[in-house]
C-alpha cells in the first residue's frame, strides 16, 4: 500500500453546510478499516469544530485545527499549541477600529471585509502576524504558520510521511498542505487557483467529490492516477539532446546491471541521492561496502562493517525504519555469503511488516543482489516475489539473480549494451524494447521502461553529491583470493610474502628489504596490482607517479605508503 494518510479540509471538503452527511462519514470510516490515518486539517477552532462535528474524536486520527496553530490527538485528548496566542495589543487595537472577531488558541478569525482593516491594526501594533483568507473567512496567523507546517508536526508525531499521503482541500488557505501531499486534489468546486494546481480534480463538487474519490482512487491505492503524479520524478541524467530523464518514485522495481566498475554503482549511489534529497526514506542493503560514504549526507545512518555501529537486530531495524526522513545503510562486507544471505533475510522481513503499516521506508535498494538472492535461490528472493512498492536491484548479469527475481523489473538500465538486451529478455520473456548503436561511452547508461508503451534511450547519468568508494572494507581488511593479491617477491624470487588486502600490503611494504621493495617499484607492480586488483585507477595513477620519479628506495617507499593512506583507513 502506498497511501496511508488522507488528509481532509473540513467545510466545503467533507462538510457541506458546517455539516458532515452520513454517507461521508461512512466513506470516511472505511478509509480508516482499510488501514489508513485520516487527518482533519481546518481552520476552525477546536470548540467550534466540536459544536458541529460531535463525532470529531471518533472519525479522525489527529485534528489540525486553528489554520496549522493548533494539534489535536483525539486517543489522548491532547491538544497542543503550535502558534504564539493572540498578542493583546493587537486584541485592543482591533476593537478600537470596530473589527468583530473570534479569538482562538493562535488565531484571529473575521470576515474578509475587514482585511484592509485588521492589516491596519498589524501595521500599527508591529506583531507579526499574516492575513490568511478562506472564501469569504479571514484569520489573522502567526507568522510562518500554515496548514501544511500543523500537517507536518502532525506527522511527526505519528511517524508517517507526507509522500504516503493524499490531501483533499477547496480554498486559499489548503495551497500549503496540498502542495506538500504526495498526491493533491481539489474538490470539483474549489477556487481556480487550487484546481489548477492539483494532481486531480473530483467531477462531483464538495463532501459528494470526496466520497467520489475514495470510492474511485483511493480504495485501489491510486493505481490509476501514479502516473499523473509526474511533479515527484526522480531527474537521473540526459539524453543526448538535453531532455532530463527521469524515473517514477513510486512502484519502481528498477534493475540495474553492468560489469564490475562500469558506473552501474554511481547510477545506484546517484538514485540514493535523488531519494534522500527528496524526503523520502531508502532501506540500502551494501554486501560489499561500497556506501559508507553516505553517511556524509545529512538523514542518512551507516550502521554494519567495520564501524562500532554494528548491524541492528530486526526489533532495532524495525524502530529505526518508522523514522520518516531517515535512510538506512545496511554494510554486509564483515559477514561470509551465508551470513549475508541470513541478515538479509530477517532485515526484509522487517521491512515487509514495516511497510505495511506505514509505507516506510519509500525504497528498498539491494547493491549486488547476487550475493543474498543468487540463481540457486535464497529465501531473500521469495520475500521480493510479488512486490510491487519501489525497488532497486542491482547487479554484474542479470544470469546472476534468482530467477523469480528476473521478471520483476519494469524499468531496466544497464552500463553495457549486451548486459542491457540480456535483462531486459529476461525481464520480458524476449519481448524487450531495441536499442542498436555503437557501445555505451563512459558515465553513459542505457535504460528501458517496460510494458504495454515500452520505450528505450542512452543518457548520460547526472554527477553525484557524494564520491563513490568501490568496496572499501572489502580491500581495506577483507581478503583477495590468492590469484588477486600481491606478492612480495624481490629479484631473486627468495621471498613469498602474501598480502591479501591493503592493511596486509602496507605492513609488509614497511618490513621488506630495500632491495625488493626497489625491485617491484621498478616493475610497476604497485600501481599494476592497484589498478587491476583494487580497481581504483585514482590510487593506481599516484603510485605509477612515485614509480616513475627516480626516488632513493625509502623515500620511495614513505610516498607510495602516504599515498594509500590518504585513501584508505590502513
């Protein structure tokens, strides 16, 4: 489920006449059995709210009232005050110029007949204070309050997220909170500004639009009406003639393939990115290391690897994943393939339940999907059958996945054009989008969305925030096979010392005679074996420098051992 709050304003929305029907507060009612959180947003005043809607605590999960000044929680009969009271000189001011009006918790309500007036009274008594109209109403705000700043603190405490949410309005003052919902609609009969701004637009006017919509859309999840929500799409890069492209946030299940260091990681790193800057959270399972560098981004917790934050149990995972704006990075490099696959297994399953109760986290993004759902199966796999929420895999073959895994995806983008044909075949059943020319540039990616209208195209992948650091632990403490790792030789062949990661290199670099040390300098094998084992070609043209400036053996030797320290905790 991708909705789970449905925000309503009260008069003209679900009430018509200061009244709310039977058959609306029916239709309210099996939205809220369906599973979901529904929010009054108003500008009514709680008392006055209660004199026309009796059953307040009974058909809502949360009141913002008073414009956004005030919260209400009907389970505890908490109400909270989120805006300054009225000041009192601007009280007396206002009586002083014959203004009539009604004074709440925060507000000031009159009519609009008056604004010209009370915008006096403001001037004059210097309060900060904002002129909010309502079809005919008038309330006088604290400064920066708005339906949509009540909405959020009312989702914070419930620990939803307004990308799970639809908000339905009618007048000027709903522009704020329908403008933060996922999904905004106005009611066949709101002010033009509002229709012209909403997502959707009901036929039928008022509380009879309202029960129109649920019937309709909401108790299908919005399936017919995600694709009109384009206003949320992900910008991921170019095309060749300058058009961003972009990609749907919402029931995505992208595939990502390319051979090891071919860029299919910065395109993953570039989604996390996009997804985060955006508000929405990401659940990032990393086997291999390649994201600690996330936890540079604001929101965004690293917890596993060779960090103290060890990996969360799935009680921890599942409270850490109830934070709306909170990303997750899960690091598996420390664990042996079988204990990954067992971690991942139990983290899904947190996830599962956590989702559907609130729709967090908003992605589920499994790098090297190979390693905890492989072709000879794993329980990972048969958790993500069937999914339909936002999810990205990404991998070196498609050939590589499990093979319930291969025909998920409905968008595929890949680094190399024989991996793209081979995913997107097998993602389809051959009936795959075409996409001739000559081999994909560096930072270039093909993609293809799927379906009845499938589409394919080159772009160019946009520059990312954070740089990409391939497999970190994995070289840093890890361990090559031997057919990877470096040896200490020396001219003679005398010696066979291993070094199987970096920490291991730069201890026995330290230990080893002048003689040999100088002997592999020469031969280029430092920055051979950084180039071809570390795959980090920045490391590799640093340490082919130090080769090649003619230095004595120890001077050498400190240069090429700061220059891997510079990039790698060793």
């Amino acid at each position: 489920m991708n909705i789970h709050v449905f925000a309503c304003d009260y008069d003209r929305t679900i009430a018509d006449g200061g009244r709310c029907s039977p058959e609306v507060a029916a239709a309210l009612g099996r939205v809220r059995e369906s599973g979901r959180k529904i929010l009054l947003v108003t500008g009514r005043m709680l008392s006055d709210l209660r004199s026309v809607c009796a059953d307040v605590d009974r058909m809502f999960d949360a009141v913002v009232a008073e414009n956004g000044a005030v919260l209400y929680f009907p389970d505890t009969r908490e109400a909270r005050t989120l805006g300054d009271a009225p000041e009192s000189a601007l009280v007396e001011e206002l009586r002083r110029r014959g203004v009539p009006f009604d004074l709440g918790s925060s507000i000031i309500a009159t009519t609009e007949g008056y604004a010209e007036t009370a915008l006096a009274a403001i001037r004059e008594t210097g309060v900060e204070r904002t002129l909010v109209f309502n079809k005919g109403a008038l309330m006088l705000v604290p400064g920066g309050v708005t339906k949509g700043t009540g909405l959020e603190a009312a989702l914070t405490v419930l620990a939803l997220s307004h990308h799970n949410m639809v908000g339905v309005g009618d007048a000027e003052n709903d522009h704020a909170f329908l403008a933060m919902s996922e999904c905004a609609v106005a009611v066949a009969d709101a002010i033009p500004a509002l229709r012209e701004r909403a997502d959707y637009v009901t036929r039928a006017p008022g509380s009879r639009g309202v029960i129109e919509f649920i019937e309709e859309h909401l108790a299908d999840d919005l399936v017919a009406l995600v694709p009109r929500l384009t206003r949320h799409r992900l910008p991921i890069g170019e095309a060749g003639d300058g058009e961003p492209v972009t990609i749907a946030p919402h029931a995505t299940r992208l595939l990502i393939v390319g051979p090891s260091a071919s860029g299919k990681s910065t395109l993953t790193g570039l989604l996390v990115e996009r997804l985060v800057e955006s508000g929405r959270s990401v659940l990032l399972v990393d086997p291999e290391g390649d994201y600690q560098a996330f936890a540079e981004l604001e929101r965004v917790v690293v917890l596993g690897g060779s960090s103290e934050r060890v990996l969360p149990t799935p009680g921890e995972l599942r409270q850490l994943l109830h934070q709306p704006r909170t990303s997750l990075v899960l690091n598996l490099s420390a664990m042996t393939r079988a204990e990954k696959v067992a971690y991942a297994t139990k983290a899904l399953g947190a996830v599962a339940l956590v989702r559907s109760t609130t729709g967090l986290p908003h992605w589920l993004i499994l790098d090297e999907a190979h390693h905890i759902a492989p072709a000879d199966g794993s329980p990972v796999a048969e958790l993500l059958r069937g999914s339909t929420e936002s999810l990205c895999l990404s991998t070196l073959d498609v050939s590589d996945l499990a093979p319930e895994l291969r025909t998920l995806p409905n968008v595929v983008a890949a680094t190399e054009l024989e991996a793209f044909a081979a995913a997107t075949r097998a993602a389809t059943g051959g009936r795959a989008p075409a996409l001739a020319g000559t081999p994909l540039a560096e930072g270039e990616v093909a993609i293809a969305w799927l379906g009845p209208e499938a589409r394919a195209q080159r772009f160019r992948v946009a520059k990312r925030r954070v740089q990409h650091r391939r497999h970190v632990r994995k070289y840093t403490e890890g361990e090559l096979p031997p057919d990877r790792s470096f040896y200490f030789r020396g001219p003679a062949g005398a010696l066979n010392l291993r070094a199987a990661n970096l920490v291991r290199f730069v201890e026995l670099a330290e230990g080893v005679d002048e003689p040999t040390w100088a002997w592999h300098l020469g031969q280029h094998d430092y920055s051979t074996w950084a180039r071809q084992q570390i795959k980090d070609d920045e490391l590799a043209g640093a340490l082919a420098a130090v080769e090649t400036a003619d230095l004595p053996p120890a001077e050498s030797r400190r240069r090429a051992l700061d220059e891997i320290r510079a990039r790698y905790a060793v």
